[in-house]
C-alpha cells in the first residue's frame, strides 16, 4: 500500500543491555522514532496499556504501521531486530541478503546472544548485584559461565579480518551484544581478560549510531559507574529493591 505512511515507529524502552540494542539499531539505519520511556522502578511495564503491546511486561517493545496500514506490535530484542532489518535495511548497512553465507553467520550469533550472553549474564547480574543475600554457587554459576560465552566471542573475533563478528561490516549480531559486553564489570567479569572482545568493544562503541542510541531513553552511564564503587553500589540497593519487590509481586500471580 503506497499511502500507508511508514516508519511510524514508537520504541517503549528503558536503560537495559537489552534496551539500548533496539535504539543503536534504529541510529544506524537513520530510522526516524519516537521514544516511550519506561520506568521499571515504578513497574509500568505491568501496567494494562503496556501488556497490550508487550504481554511477557518487558521492555524493550515497538509498534510500527505495518504494510497494510495498521498498527503492528512487536517485542524481545531479537525479533524487533530482525522486523528492522527485514522491513528498512535495504542497503544492508546492519545486515546481510537473505539466503547469503553472512546472513546465516549473522543469525548463529544473534541466538547465540539471545540463547545464551544474555540470559547467562542477566542472571550473573542478579546474583553478584541483587540477590537479598550472596549465593557463591549461583555467582560462581552464571559468572563462569558468562566469562566462557566471552571466550567463545573473543577467540571468534580473534580470527576477524573486520573486527566485527561476521561478515565485512557491522551487523545487528554486533549490537545485540554490545550493551552486555559494555556491562561487564557490574557482573564482575574483568573485560581485560578479552582483548579481542575488548577491542571489538570499543570499535562499536565509537561508532556515531552507537554514540547517538546508547543514551536512548536516558543516557548510558555504565562506564562512569564502573568507576565509583559507592555510587555503583547505591545503584545496585535501588534496584534490587524493586526488582525483589517485582519479583514477589510477579510471584502472587
């Protein structure tokens, strides 16, 4: 339909690893889009509106007009991706054909992403910074296991001949896990111990689109916070309050 007026993109996003993906994305294909701040300390993505758009109550979300001139909602991270790409990356600046070697290539490290850096070091997060009490066995558990998937990406970037993880240039297989590897002191993974990931690191994080969607919908302080112990871990009280209190919440259902 050639009236239907696209992209009418509205992105519902907090501060997250996960979060910044979708906005660093959307500044690389130079997508016009609004912004929905969602604030996760006051729960408003359990909030009735939201589940509309997101039933799982997680950010980040996006609607769009679709191609047949109504509304589409979408969520998870690496689905909102792939409806970017395959919808406005034409010249395949954050992607690769369909049907290409790179394209399959790419898709190995976007689940490898979603299936495991992220689910590994989000729960590394909780029990190093929010647990009510220190566990050292799931500390132990998911920090381990978290620095082996960083191995895994640092031996891969090792043998690239871009610097980027497939392919010649930057895909959505990079973003999806820059903001985790950004974040990985605050699940106590000292980033050194990588340096082909360290490097690879900072190649995307000078990059303008990322500069420009880190600090969507607030700006990306994770580095300054590394650096202060006190007020890191004041950070750390706050949210471990809501997120205890979120999870008990979530338990009564």
């Amino acid at each position: 339909m050639s009236d239907v007026k696209r992209p009418d993109i509205t992105l519902y996003t907090a501060q997250t690893p996960n979060g910044i993906k979708v906005s660093i994305a959307l500044e690389e294909l130079g997508l016009p889009y609004k912004v929905v701040k969602i604030d996760l300390g006051k729960n408003v993505q359990k909030e009735d509106w939201f589940l509309e758009i997101n039933p799982n109550g997680r950010i980040p979300a996006l609607t769009d007009t679709f191609t047949d001139g109504q509304k589409i909602r979408l969520f998870e991270s690496g689905s909102i991706l792939q409806y970017l790409v395959e919808q406005y990356d034409k010249d395949y600046k954050i992607s690769y054909p369909k049907g290409t070697r790179e394209y399959y290539e790419m898709n190995n490290w976007v689940y490898f992403q979603h299936g495991g850096v992220g689910p590994m070091q989000g729960q590394a997060n909780h029990f190093t910074r929010y647990a009510p009490e220190r566990i050292e066995y799931g500390v132990n558990r998911y920090v381990n296991e978290t620095r082996r998937l960083y191995g895994v990406l640092d031996k891969h970037l090792s043998t690239s001949k871009s610097g980027y993880l497939v392919g010649d240039h930057i895909s959505i297989a990079d973003i999806m896990h820059w903001g985790w590897v950004a974040h990985a002191g605050w699940a106590g993974i000292n980033i050194d111990e990588f340096p082909h990931l360290k490097a690879w690191e900072d190649r995307v994080f000078k990059r303008e689109g990322t500069e420009k969607g880190r600090h969507v919908p607030d700006r990306h302080t994770i580095k300054e916070l590394l650096q202060d112990k006190e007020t890191m871990e004041k950070h750390a009280a706050e949210a471990r309050a809501w997120i205890q209190q979120g999870m008990a919440s979530d338990a009564k259902k």
